[in-house]
C-alpha cells in the first residue's frame, strides 16, 4: 500500500520550537503517522499542551523546555529523546526565525545573531544525533533516519528588510545540500523553503485585513499557507514517501517567484536622510 510508506511506526522524532505554529503541527503530524516525539522550546506551558496532543494520538511526548539559542542545549535534545524514547530517527530543525531590520540597522552582531539561531542550531542538534541515529539503523532501504531543515522562500528572494533572515535561511538551505553529502547514503538531509503561513510569527507583520488580501492576490494560489501545508511536507520527507530524495529544498510557498510582503521601506538617500 502506497499509503504504507508515509507511516513512521516505532520510529522517534525531535522537534525544535515546537510549542506552537510549524513546528507544533509537524510534531502533531509525525506523531499521527505513528512517530514518538521529543519537543522543545522556550515555553512550557506551549510544550505540555502540544504533548497532550501527541498523547491524545496515542504516541509518547517528551517535553524539553530550552533556550534553543544555546547550542549545547538544542544538542542535548538527541541524547534526551535516545535516553527516554529508546532511539532517534527523525530530526526536524524548525527553531529559527529573525526579526527584519533596515540594513543600517542590522549590524555585524544582529546578522551572526541570525545565522546563530537559523543555521548553527541546526548543525549542533544534527551533529549530536548522527552518532545515534547510524547505532540504530534497522529501518527500511538500510536508512538510518532523517534530516529536515525548515528554511525559508526568503532564502532564495530578495525584498528589503530581509538581509539577516534571508542570508541565514539561505545558509539553511544550502547547509542542507552540503550536510546530505557528508551523510549519504544513510541519512536523509532535505529541507522546505516555506512560503508565507499563517503563525504568531506572519501575524506580527501581516495581521491586518488589508495586508492579508494584498498578500493574497499577490500569491499564484492565492492564498496563504496553513500549517499542515508544511507538516504534510515534513511527513514526506521524513517517511519513506520521500526515501529518495536527499538534498533538496522543496518549495512549498504557493507558487512565489517574488516576495508577497512589502515592508515599506523607503530609499536610503545622499546625506544620511531616508
């Protein structure tokens, strides 16, 4: 059965900034497919209420409140869900996130700031979890498990505001190429550029009604992403559904060949006026 190769039973998964938006849902939707989860993030109380879920679907959580910026901490994660779930064979690196800036204000600090939480957590948390997902491997096609990175459309367009958010998610995106070849033919390394979905995080920009629409029509499918667009996505990579892809960023951003959001910035101007 076709729908076989999408099932994740007996397998264990780790979640980073789980406690709502993408990365709730993708726990929520690896544990359907049959997945024990570990999730993490700063929040508890975000954490336990997504784990009741997982229950709920009669899977084991795992909650790590962290400080997922330190990487010694989001590292702890692999060893944890091994310890208290018996193995590791899913890892999705979706904590990350940067808020846009003007380029005068985006300094040298703000900008490895971004990198930092966008790329570097990925690496330290995919580091630790190697060892332990190749001491495991018994699952299909000799696989010894999962990468996938959650990346972002703006690491591959360009708009204003969007310099340190948009160079960090395009080191994703290629970390993400670069970490499928030091990990074939064992580990999958795949990620998802992630179009304008409807979170906390998009809300803080685009709350309104008329930035909304505007966003809307200005999207080939015209709409803005759910949640379960990119779980869906995560599922498919992760699974055997997606057993032969490694490397690849997958676009899942309603057909975007450029940015949907405006943030108004106005020109830099002779003089030091803007």
């Amino acid at each position: 059965m076709i729908l076989d190769r999408f099932r994740l039973d007996g397998q264990v998964a780790v979640v980073t900034g789980a406690g709502r938006g993408i990365g709730a849902g993708t726990a929520l939707a690896l544990a359907e497919c049959g997945a024990d989860v570990l999730i993490s993030s700063r929040t508890e109380g975000q954490l336990k209420d997504v784990a009741a879920q997982i229950e709920a679907l009669g899977r084991r959580a795992v909650v790590v409140p962290a400080d997922l910026s330190d990487l010694d901490a989001v590292a702890s994660l692999a060893t944890r869900a091994a310890e208290e779930l018996g193995r590791l064979d899913i890892v999705v690196n979706n904590v990350g996130g940067t808020i846009p800036n003007a380029f005068l204000d985006t300094t040298p600090d703000y900008l490895e700031e971004a990198f930092r939480f966008n790329v570097s957590t990925a690496h330290a948390l995919t580091r630790a979890a190697v060892p332990l997902m190749l001491a495991d491997a018994d699952l299909p096609n000799g696989s010894a498990g999962a990468v996938v990175n959650i990346s972002s459309v703006m690491g591959r367009l360009a708009d204003r505001g969007y310099l340190a958010y948009g160079t960090a998610k395009a080191a994703l995106a290629h970390w993400t190429r670069l970490a499928a070849r030091d990990l074939d033919p064992h580990i999958r390394v795949n990620g998802i550029a992630v179009g304008s979905v409807m979170t906390s995080a998009l809300e803080f920009v685009a709350g309104d009604p008329a930035t909304k629409e505007a966003m809307e029509a200005a999207t080939p499918l015209r709409r803005i992403g759910e949640v379960e667009d990119i779980a869906a996505t995560a599922v498919f990579l992760a699974s055997q559904a997606g057993g032969y892809l490694t490397g690849k960023v997958v676009e899942v951003d309603g057909g975007l060949s450029h940015p949907n959001l405006s943030l108004g910035l106005s020109d830099l101007v002779p003089g030091g006026a803007s």
